[in-house]
C-alpha cells in the first residue's frame, strides 16, 4: 500500500513533544511522506501554546525539502455540545483541523454523552479529522459516529500511536475494527496518523497498517495512498474549491 502522507503530529509547541517543525519536515522527508500536518494541541491543552502561535501561520512556507507541509491544530472537544477552544474565525484559515477528546479537556460521560460530543462537533465545518476515536474512557456509539462523518464529510483517524502497545488509551484493536466494519459499509474513508511527537515517530503507522491488513479494509477508503484522495476533506483545499 502505498502511503503518502501523516496529517497528525506534533512539534515541541505542543509542550509535550520533542523535536521542531524542520527536524519533523526532514523525518517526513527520510520516510517518503509527501503531505505531512503539524497540528499542535490547542491552547486548553495544559502547557501548550496559545491562540497567538496559531494565529501566525501566514509566516510557514507550505512546500520545504521537496514535501508539502500544512499546519493546523488538534482541537480540544470541550463539552458535549461538541464546543471547542479556539474560535471560527482561526480555524477557517487553517490548512487542516484535528478534533479529539483529551482527558484534562472533558470529563468522560456515558455512550450517550461522549458520542453527543463527536455528533455536535463535526457540525462545525472546519473540522476535517476526528483524532483517535479509541480511547476506552470514551465509549462510543460507532455506528452514529461513523453515519455523522459520512454526512458532514470528515475523516475518522486510525491512530497508530493508539495502537501501540505503550499507548495509555487502552488497546484499540476491538473499538478499531468495529468502527472500520462500520466505515467498510458506509464507503466512510479513514486515514492513518502516527500524532507523532517526536520526528523519528512521523510516518509511523506499522500498527494500523497491521490491523487494517488483517481486516482485509478495502484501499479505496484509506486516504493516505493519494494526496488527490485527502482534498475534499481538508480546509486548505476545499476553500480553493
Ligand atoms: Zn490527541
Ligand atoms: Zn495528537
């Protein structure tokens, strides 16, 4: 399988990663990654930057050692109103927004709660990816989860630091492969991220790749085999639409 690109990683803004936007660019770079994201977490992350950092982008040259790199931010989900901390009016401007659930942002809640979240969250349409929608503490309904995405046009992650074995989300693999089942029949496309935070972990997806191969999920639907696959969904692309 062909895998072109990692929209999901981290650099030291993010207070809590470990290598700069250059070292990230040139691991993407060693690894054959065309498309690389750097989306750092938003500011209601504890010890992450603030809403001037994002605010700046205009100053990143999008196209450095031969790969396109766009940058954005992990939003927090705040509530179950599917809030989220930074405004609009930031996020229409950015390459590309993640949108995840973290435990020092939001209380987990029940099924009903937690998937009231995701719903009212991709109601807002800068966001482009739902990050790892695996964490055991926040059980979902994947069937409403997967049917969502599929009408608001977003993508849901596989998230191969999740899968990791020292992932601290508890092992994915049932909660994966539900929710893959459910994208394999909705024709709902996933794309695979490392949320590398550290460079020698960019384009790192061996364990989602693993799971997708063992499932036999149809190639058509992972979007990282062509960037051409990824531009519907993203708001660098769809704002030139
Ligand atoms: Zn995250
Ligand atoms: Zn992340």
């Amino acid at each position: 399988m062909k895998d072109l690109m990692d929209l999901h990683t981290h650099t030291i803004a993010s207070g809590h990663a470990y290598s700069t936007i250059t070292e990230m660019i040139a691991a993407a770079c060693d690894k054959g990654i065309k498309l690389l994201g750097i989306t750092e977490h938003a500011p209601k992350m504890p010890g992450s930057c603030g809403i001037l950092y994002f605010s700046n982008f205009r100053a990143l040259p999008r196209e450095r050692m031969g790969i396109s790199v766009l940058f954005g931010v992990e939003l927090n989900i705040m509530d179950y109103e599917g809030n989220v901390d930074l405004p609009d009016d930031l996020l229409r401007e950015m390459d590309l927004v993640v949108a995840s659930l973290h435990t020092p942002c939001i209380h987990p809640g029940t099924v009903e709660e937690n998937t009231r979240a995701y719903l009212n969250a991709m109601k807002n349409p800068y966001i482009n990816i739902i990050g790892h929608p695996d964490d055991k503490r926040y059980p979902v309904d994947y069937r409403a989860v997967v049917e969502s995405a599929k009408e608001h046009g977003i993508l849901l992650e596989v998230n191969n630091s999740s899968l990791k074995p020292t992932s601290f989300r508890g092992d994915p693999t049932e909660r994966y492969t539900r929710m893959l089942e459910l994208c394999r029949e909705y024709g709902q496309p996933i794309i695979m991220d490392s949320d590398a935070h550290v460079d020698v972990a960019v384009g790192e997806h061996d364990c989602a790749k693993r799971l997708i191969e063992e499932i036999k999920f149809p190639e058509e639907l992972i979007v990282n085999t062509s960037p051409d696959k990824v531009k519907k969904y993203l708001n660098c692309y769809k704002n030139k639409i």
